[in-house]
C-alpha cells in the first residue's frame, strides 16, 4: 500500500515539537510549526542531556553542532551547607556506563534544532490555538488570529501549562510538586575553576553553581515553596537571598550579584499526569504530556524520545495515525511512570524535608562505593533494549 503523505501540525516550538517536526519532515509530511512567542532566543537555563536523549540528537546529524554549543563538565561535588564534601563524582567516569551526557543551555539545544529544521518546516511566530474542532479524520485548528487551519494530525507541545491540554484532555491534573525553580546565569569573570561544579544538598532546598565559562556561572536552585508562582515572582530576589543566607560570604555575594544583575527563570515546578496521550486526531507531547520535572533529570531527554517514539509508530502506520498515536500512548506510558517516580525519588533524596533526613542522606551518600553511586546516580535513567528500538511488550 502506497504511504501517504500527511499535513501535520505542531503546537509549540519548543525541544520536543521541533524535534519531531525535524523526523516528520524527514518522512516527507507537510509540517506546520505554531510558536506563541514572536521570536526565539537563545538564552535559557542549564540543562543534562543524557543518554537516549544525546543518541537521538546525534542520529539527527547535530552531534557537532550539539558539541559546539555545550559547556564542558568535568567533576561535581555535593556539599554539605558548611561547604564539607559529601561525594565527589567525574563526569568521564559516570558517562562510561551510559552513552554519555552533555550540559548545554536549553536555549543553546533549541537553536541547534531550530538551525537545523528551520528551512524544512513552516514555522508561524505569535500563533497560538483558540479552538479544535474534530471533522471525520480531520481537526480544523481555530488560531489567535482567527485564521482557521485544517490538519490530519495536531501534536501540541506547549509546555507544562499547555492550554490546549487543559481544554482537550480534562482528565489531566497538574500537580504541583510544591517546589520553586530559580535558574539562569550571570556574566562575569570569576575565579570559579570552569567545568568544576558544586551541588549543596540542604533541608527544602538545593543550589547548584556551575563555572561554564571563564565569563559566565549558570545557578539553579531548587526551594520548597507552597506559594503561588505570581507571588514567588514579585518576592523572587528576595526568596533567593533570605534562602542561603547562612552559607559562606562568597556564595552570598554570588547570588546577591545573580539576583541583581543575572539572566533568571523562575517556576513553580509541577507534574504533567495524563491517562492517555491521545484524543482522537490530536496527541500530547514533550512536558505538555508528560512532564517529569527538573528533578527527574531527563525531561529534555524523554520530550527528545517521545518525539522520536511518535515519529517512529508514524512511521510504521502512515495510513493509520489513530493506531500510531495509540501505540506511542504504550509505548510512553510506563517510561513516564518510570521517570516521574525517579523525580519523587530525586526530591525525597536530595531535597530532604528534615534535618534527619538530611543527616541520614549525607551519611548514607558519604559511605555509597563506586557501585552504589552508579545505582543512584545512573540506574534510574536506563531504558531497556526494546524501549531504545521502541518495541511494544
């Protein structure tokens, strides 16, 4: 039977919706891109990309460029808050028992992808979704503008607050994880050694300080916080001073300068939980699925995989898409369990909520082998054989 080609649409211009728009282009279907933002940029926070994740960029032909653009990581110490070492890990040895691991900004992946399928997709800049409405085999997409376009398929990679999600998939909940995310980078000349890094692992909270250039610190932190994200923002300074306040001069100072003069991101990290991935002609992508949380360690990892993993069952069922998306909704839905619990476990673990957890953790942590690091640290974010070639049991 002859393949048909099909016209999709893709909602959200982020990692996951240009990746798949980049292996759908590849198949030959016409491809459409809605980005709510009127331009891209490449500023952004620090993210891992790891294992599967830096495979599949690479079978895009981008390993160069995804080398390019990353930031070289060579040891990590976790810290107590009085700056005694809890363990200190190299990154050549934990990238000896997975593919490897490659610190880069989200905002420098994005370009990279952006580069790359820039020229082979159409991508519409300020356009969002109004409406979806379903037509036999057909979705006609309403936008902001009032135009109104007509798709075999509409992939919606908005982001963790999709609100085409919300509308089309009431069964979903966002759950809030009750922590805040502070992250960016600050530009200036430091005596920081670069590829170095610092993780301080404390009651409710974590911070992170990574040299990335002789010019420039990246910092995430990651606090416990029951507020609302409106009421975080207006207090963000302040929250991020107050937060550390009992940790070394340097470290204050740092942040004091971060707060006042760096690039910051802040949200109110939440968890994407969705029965099904898919309602009839129109399925969920990336975080607007399946968001893992930062803390799981791979969410650009599992938005790059979930995009190859629907590309693929396209692939295989071009005529079909209804049995394609459905089989992309298995394939997804146990490895999404797998990595939301891996961030419950992150949380738990390196974010304790009590000073005898956190005294066990560092006790615990302090004592683990060579083997027993491998078990926290890599295990979790394995897949097996047939999830890598996206076979269904």
């Amino acid at each position: 039977m002859k393949k048909m080609k099909k016209n999709i649409i893709i909602s959200g211009g982020g990692i996951a919706g240009l990746t798949v728009a980049k292996l759908l282009s590849k198949q030959g279907h016409k491809v459409t891109v809605l980005e709510r933002a009127a331009s891209f940029s490449k500023s952004g926070f620090l993210i891992s990309l790891k294992s599967f994740g830096v495979r599949i960029i690479e079978e895009l032909g981008l390993a160069e460029q995804l080398q390019q653009a990353s930031s070289p990581s060579e040891f990590v110490n976790f810290r107590e808050s009085d700056d005694s070492i809890i363990q200190s890990l190299s990154y050549e040895k934990m990238n000896e028992n997975i593919e490897r691991s490659v610190l880069i900004t989200r905002g420098g992946l994005h370009h990279v992808l952006y580069n790359e399928v820039k020229n082979e997709v159409s991508i519409h800049f300020s356009s969002s979704v109004e409406n979806v409405m379903h037509d036999e085999d057909k979705v006609q997409i309403l936008l902001n503008n009032g135009t109104v376009l007509e798709a075999d398929l509409l992939i919606v990679s908005e982001g963790l607050r999709s609100t085409t999600r919300q509308n089309y998939f009431p069964e979903s909940t966002l759950e809030d994880f009750k922590f805040v995310y502070m992250g960016g980078r600050l530009k200036e000349h430091h005596s920081y050694e670069v590829g170095k890094f610092n993780i301080y692992i404390d009651v409710n909270k974590m911070l992170s300080i990574y040299p990335i250039a002789s010019d420039e610190i990246a910092i995430q932190c990651y606090l416990h916080n029951t507020g609302d994200l409106p009421s975080v923002q207006n207090k963000a300074n302040e929250i991020l001073k107050t937060s550390f306040a009992g940790y070394n001069e340097d470290i204050q100072h740092l942040l004091g300068r971060f707060a006042d003069n760096g690039l910051m991101f802040i949200d109110k990290m939440g968890m994407v939980n969705s029965s099904t991935l898919v309602n009839r002609n129109v399925v969920l992508l990336g975080d607007a699925g399946y968001c893992p949380t930062a803390l799981s360690g791979m969410g650009a990892s599992l938005s790059i995989y979930g995009a190859k993993a629907l590309a693929h069952f396209i692939h295989q069922n071009p005529n079909d898409l209804k049995t394609a998306c459905c089989n992309y909704d298995t394939m997804m839905q146990p490895i999404i369990q797998k990595f939301q619990a891996n961030a419950k476990n992150n949380s738990a673990s390196f974010i304790p909520d009590s000073k005898e957890k956190l005294n066990c953790f560092v006790h615990s942590f302090r004592a683990a082998s060579e083997a027993d690091v491998q078990k926290i640290m890599i295990d979790p974010i394995l897949l097996t054989k047939d999830q890598l070639n996206f076979k269904i049991n």
